[in-house]
C-alpha cells in the first residue's frame, strides 16, 4: 500500500533524508518546512497521514495536532521528537495522535511499520465510528417506527369507535391514509 505522507519538520536536512528512506518503501512523500502550511495540508485532504515535528519555531507539534484534531478527529499522525520524554509522548496521545517516534531515527523499517499501522487504525477507528452513528440511526429509526404505531393503533381504534356509533358506515380517506402510515412505519421497521 503506498501511501501520500507528509513531513513537518524545520530541518531541510531531516526531511530530505527521511523522504529519501521512504520513497523506498514506494511512498509518495511531500515536505513542509512552515507547520502552518502543512496544518493547511492536512485539512485539506492532501494526504494519509502526516509526521510532525515537536520543536518548531512558528508553532510546535503539539500545536498542529489541535489544529486539525477536532476537525479531523480520526486523521493519523506521528510525532517526531529528539526530546524523548514520556510527558510528551503521553500528551500527544491523549490530545489524538496516532504514535510517536524517537528522533534521529534508527529503523526506516520500524517507522514504515508505525506509519501503515496508524493509518490502518484510522480507517478501522472512522468505520467503527461510522458503524456506530448507523446502530444509532436505526435505534432511532426502530423507536419513530414504534411511536407511529402505537398513534395508528389509537387512531384506529378510535375510528372503529366512531363506525360502531354509526358516524361513518364507509372507509373514510383518513382510514386509507392511516393505512399508509402504517405500512410506511412496518417497513422502517
């Protein structure tokens, strides 16, 4: 699976070697030196998934992370640090990151493995989501279903009560109508 990543860093140097790696493993890879920019980038559905860089000038990592996050809650992304500290690491989990990576990176092998894990995750974790709005749909369905029903059930009675005290000796239209709603709320069902 080839994929579309993005690179945040501040370091053309990093950035050309790390491309270089992952080209390597067929990716197609895109650079960005300005983290606003490639905050712009990931809103717009420009790629997969995007490492990031911790220690930048304009904003650091975890500033782009709440840049996107709550728009794009299920979008992967992987912090890059030289600053191995377990605080970091967790906060940029707990905030919806995907993973993190100790810089300078010692297996090309190991982030590529990082990199199609996370975004496996997000396409199962956004399905899962979407799995559950659907249940919930139908719950809602099932009971709009029920209410219609129990009202048809009323109101039928009270017509067979209105026939008996000879209002209506007839089907009426509101007796086909009802008749209608209740075929519409059987097939919700």
């Amino acid at each position: 699976m080839s994929l579309k990543i993005l690179i945040i860093d501040d370091s053309v140097e990093y950035l050309k070697v790390i491309s270089a790696q992952l080209e390597k493993y067929g990716h197609e890879v895109k650079t960005e030196l300005k983290p606003a920019r490639g905050l712009i980038k990931i809103l717009n559905n420009e790629i997969d998934i995007a490492l990031i860089d911790f220690l930048m000038p304009e904003m650091d990592g975890l500033q782009v992370l709440e840049g996107f996050i709550s728009e794009k809650p299920f979008f992967p992304a992987i912090l890059l640090t030289a600053f191995g500290s377990s605080t970091l690491a967790v906060e940029w989990l707990k905030k919806g990151g995907s993973d993190y990576i100790e810089k300078p990176i010692g297996s090309f092998e190991i982030l590529d493995l990082k990199i199609r894990l996370a975004v496996s995750q997000s396409i199962l974790n956004q399905n899962n989501h979407q799995n559950k709005s659907w249940v919930l749909s139908n719950d809602i369905l099932s009971s709009i279903s029920s209410h219609i029903e129990a009202n048809v059930k009323n109101i039928k009675k009270n017509l067979n009560t209105l026939r008996k005290e000879s209002f209506w000796k007839e089907v009426s239209p509101l007796e086909t109508y009802i008749d209608s709603i209740e075929k519409i709320s059987i097939k919700i069902k």
